[in-house]
C-alpha cells in the first residue's frame, strides 16, 4: 500500500489511482486526503506532487483562501493582513464596514479598526 506502506494480501480490494500511477495502490481505507483524512474511494480525488488531495484541500494548495468569506481569491488583487489572505472589499473595520486594505489601521483586540473609528470610539481622551 502506498500509504501504509503494508503488503496487500491476495484477494484484499486495492484502489488503484489512474492519475498517480498504476504501480500504485492503497487499501480502500488508505486512499485519504494527506491533509484532512477525509476518505476518497468513491469521491473525486486530485493527485500532486506524489499526494492525494481531497477537492478543497487541492485547491487551497493552487489559490489563497479569503479569511473573510473563506472563499478562494481567484483575483490578483488581494491583501495579505493579520497573517491571513483577504479579498480586498473583506478586510475591513470591525466597527464601520469601511474597507482597510492599502490604508492604516489599529487593531483592538485582535480585531482591525480603521483610524476614524480608533479615534471616536477606542482611543484615550
């Protein structure tokens, strides 16, 4: 088994996986998605770099995912903050839905505040 590593018993079911190979073959509970488990037999799989991937995981390995909507970014344009990938109308102030991608911003528990907002409603008088 390519997963197990584990001889296959004669008899046994294997799964083969055109797209990897036919000198490759899992047990059926072996052929899983090498980042969330998720079990592929029966399921559309993709194979990468000698890895099965299940559709979202393959995906996210191609394109950035939007921590706002958790949607993949298919444009170019998109802003890398907090750590996280944002599609540009996503990464917004908490308080006023304003849009902060390219502009300053604070941050108030973890959660980003345009400066207007920081000034009215955060900041120290």
């Amino acid at each position: 088994c390519y997963h197990c590593k584990l001889n296959m018993n004669e008899g046994d079911p294997a799964v083969y996986a055109e797209r990897a190979g036919y000198d490759k073959l899992w047990h059926p509970g072996c052929f899983v998605c090498c980042t969330c488990g998720e079990l592929l037999v029966d399921m559309i799989y993709f194979w990468k770099n000698g890895n099965l991937y299940c559709g979202r995981h393959y995906c996210d390995s191609e394109r950035p995912r939007c921590a706002g909507c958790d949607e993949l970014i298919f444009s170019n344009e998109y802003t890398l903050a907090e750590g996280q990938n944002w599609h540009l109308k996503h990464f917004c102030c908490f308080d006023c839905d304003c849009v902060l991608a390219g502009i300053t911003y604070l941050t108030v528990n973890d959660k980003p505040v345009c400066r207007s907002c920081y000034m009215k409603n955060h900041a120290v008088v």
